[in-house]
C-alpha cells in the first residue's frame, strides 16, 4: 500500500438528515441544525428555536412548561406602558389562552389616533402532555382596526378570539415523517391544514455552527406589485451576477452563486423561483439562500462548492400530502 493509498474503512462516513421544513422537505448534513423557524397567516403566528434558546417565545419541554409560559406572557404585559389587565384566561384542555387588553389611548399624543384606542393581546399555547411537550402561539391583529367609538368591540373581538384558537388548534405534534397536510415548523411541530388559510409566511433557517448554513422561505402575497417588488428585493445585487435556471422542487428558478466573503474555499447561494403567482400557495413566492464552506466538510472534497449547492438544491422536494389542503 502507498502512502497515498486510504483503506476503504478510513474513509469517513458522510451523514445527512432529512427535515420537514414548510410545505417541503429536503437532505442536509448531519450536523446542520435549525436555529430558527417562523410561521405566520392572518390569525396566528408560531416559531420554534433550539432547547436553550431563551429569548424569543418557542417551544417549551418539561413538566414546568404550562408555568414557564405563563411567567414569559405576564413578564411581557408587564412591560406595557398603559394600564393592562387580563380579559381572558383559559387553563384547561390541550389549548391554554391568556388574553390582556391595552388601553394605549393612555400614551400622550395617541388620544386622536384611532388605531391606538385599544388592543387585545392574545396568547396560546398547545399543550401535548403525552410528550410534555407544548408551542406558543401568538393571536394576530390582521382582520383589522376596531374603531374607539365601536360599542360592540367586545363581541367583535370574542369572535375573532374563537377563530383564532379553531387555527391554533390546528398546530400539532407529529414527529418527522408523517403525511399531514399544511406546513411544518420543524421535525415536530406542525400547522395541520385542512383548509389553507387566506395568506401564509413561513421560514427555517439551518446552520451548522461553522460557516454553513441554509434557510428556506414560502409564503403568499396578494399583490402582484407586492410580490414583484419583494422578488425584486430578493435579487438584490445579485442581479448583476451571473445566474443559471434551475428547478427545485418542481419550482423554475435562477440559482446565483457567489464567492464568499472571507474564504476562497466557501460559496454563498441563492436560488429565487421565478414562476411564483399572486394568490398562490403551490406556487407561492419561494427563495433558498445559504453558503457553503468547503473546510467544514473536507470529507465532500474533491466535490466543488457549487456542486455541494447544486445537489442540496436537488434535495429539495414537495412534501407527500404537504400540498393536501391548497385550492391554489
């Protein structure tokens, strides 16, 4: 054997994982973990970090996890500025909802604006105790203004808090593979669809703790100059590089990839579908960027960066089912 020889048991073994991420999935390396994922329609929102993860609202785990919620949402109303206090608090079944109200016609100089006369701030949080498991989810103030004058905002808002918790009751724990319809917030959590809703956003980004990382983007847009305008912003400077067409997912595209910015070893990409439609979840506005550097994965040479991106790309499917629930 020659010195340049490697036995065939030396060589080291490249490991990928598959994730279910939105309404897609795709194959990354072993150790690229996600470190963030958001998801959002014109009723709720919901996010999911790491475990030790402490600033932002997320998933908790344990059996202190219904009074580890409980002190986040109080320590934010007690940040308020106004006077608040809590108009609803609903601790039983599987659903747990805590509402405030904000009466910010208090603040000086917001008396004549009437989009500042109150606000309800909604929280949930999906409990599964057969996992001790739960997510925090937030309402969303997206059907509109209630005016200070309206003497029914009550009923109005008891309305709206009904179809709020019906969406929030559609997230649900289903570890990594399943066949459920809707959009995936991680390999555990998922917004089971039955029904899309209006409009949806969605993002995960993964990384590796090195160099690497690789985020994906979905979500509608009801507005042809909007989605123009947002496509247009996600080619950036990139529209002076050179690109290539190329299909993800089924999805047409243009894949731009760049040298990265302190390393001749590592590529920065960004892929951008370009038959994305207005109303449109199965061709909703789509975009995939990241980097890639070579040294954190010197097990890939003599491969080439590009290629590394290229295959990842290829590794990025449509879910089964993960398009159930879409009439558009």
């Amino acid at each position: 054997m020659s010195k340049t020889d490697v036995r065939e048991d030396e060589i080291p073994e490249f490991e990928f994982t598959e994730h279910c991420a939105g309404r897609y999935q795709l194959e990354l390396p072993a150790d690229m973990k996600l470190i963030d994922s958001g998801y959002n329609d014109e009723l709720i929102m919901a996010s999911v970090y790491p475990p030790e993860e402490q600033v932002h609202d997320t998933a908790y785990r344990g059996e202190p996890r219904v009074e580890d919620w409980q002190a986040r949402v109080e320590a934010q109303r007690q940040k308020e500025i106004v006077e608040t206090g809590y108009v609803h608090k609903g601790l039983e079944g599987s659903l747990k909802t805590l509402v405030y109200y904000a009466d910010r016609r208090k603040i000086p100089g917001m008396r004549e604006k009437p989009n500042r006369s109150h606000k309800f701030e909604t929280f949930f949080l999906k409990d599964f105790p057969e996992v001790e498991q739960a997510i925090a989810i937030q309402g969303q103030g997206a059907l509109g203004v209630v005016q200070r004058d309206e003497r029914d905002y009550k009923a109005i808002y008891r309305e709206r808090l009904a179809r709020m918790q019906e969406r929030a009751n559609q997230v649900e724990y289903h570890p990594w593979p399943h066949k459920k319809a809707g959009v995936c917030l991680d390999r555990e959590f998922v917004v089971v669809n039955t029904l899309a809703p209006e409009r949806e956003g969605y993002a995960m980004e993964f990384y590796n703790g090195k160099r690497s990382r690789f985020l994906l983007m979905g979500g509608t847009y009801t507005s042809e100059g909007r989605l123009k305008e947002v496509q247009k912003e996600a080619s950036g400077m990139l529209a002076f590089l050179a690109s290539s067409k190329m299909k993800v997912a089924g999805r047409q595209g243009r894949l731009f990839i760049s040298d990265g910015k302190y390393s001749e070893t590592e590529r920065e990409f960004r892929w951008i579908a370009t038959d994305s439609e207005v109303n449109s979840f199965k061709n909703g506005h789509l975009v995939i960027e990241g980097a890639i550097e070579m040294k954190d994965y010197p097990e890939m040479a003599p491969m080439k960066g590009t290629d590394v991106i290229v295959g990842l790309l290829k590794g990025v499917r449509e879910r089964p089912y993960g398009m159930l629930d879409v009439k558009r």
